[in-house]
C-alpha cells in the first residue's frame, strides 16, 4: 500500500447516539485496522446531534483503503478528503 501524498484525509465511521459507542467503536476499529490506521490521530466529534470515531492525519491510499475493508465488514465509513 502506498503511503505517499500529502496526510490530510479522514476517515469517519458512522453516527452513535451518544460519545460512549463512539468512544468504544474507536477503539474497535483501531485494533480491527491496525494496519491502514496505526498512524492516525483519534477522536470523536460531535456533528448534527451525533458522535462520529474519526481517523484523521491519513493519505488518500490509507483513507481509502481502510474504509473499503471496514465497508466489507459491514462497518458504516467515509473516506473524507480535506477541504
């Protein structure tokens, strides 16, 4: 996999009801996708009334990649380009 390009993207996973299931799919999909997410920067945001795990500090590569194999696992993400 490549690692080149600038590290701006993101990766977000779905929308949680309240910080603790965002907090706890974090830390799932953290040790799930240790290889496309061992260098991202964690947190959880609070959009709309919703919390989202967020993976930030990607490549386009890395982005991309970890949200087609968590999509594959039924795990609900956005590949999010900067901007």
């Amino acid at each position: 996999m490549s690692s080149s390009g600038p590290a701006d993207w993101t990766v977000r996973i779905a929308g949680f009801s309240n910080r603790y299931m965002a907090e706890r799919a974090l830390l799932k999909v953290a040790l799930r996708e240790m290889a496309t997410l061992d260098v991202a920067t964690r947190s959880v945001e609070s959009r709309s009334g919703s919390f989202h795990a967020v993976f930030s500090g990607l490549t386009a590569d890395r982005a991309r990649t970890a949200c087609a194999r968590l999509s594959a696992q039924d795990v609900p993400c956005d590949a999010v380009a900067p901007g």
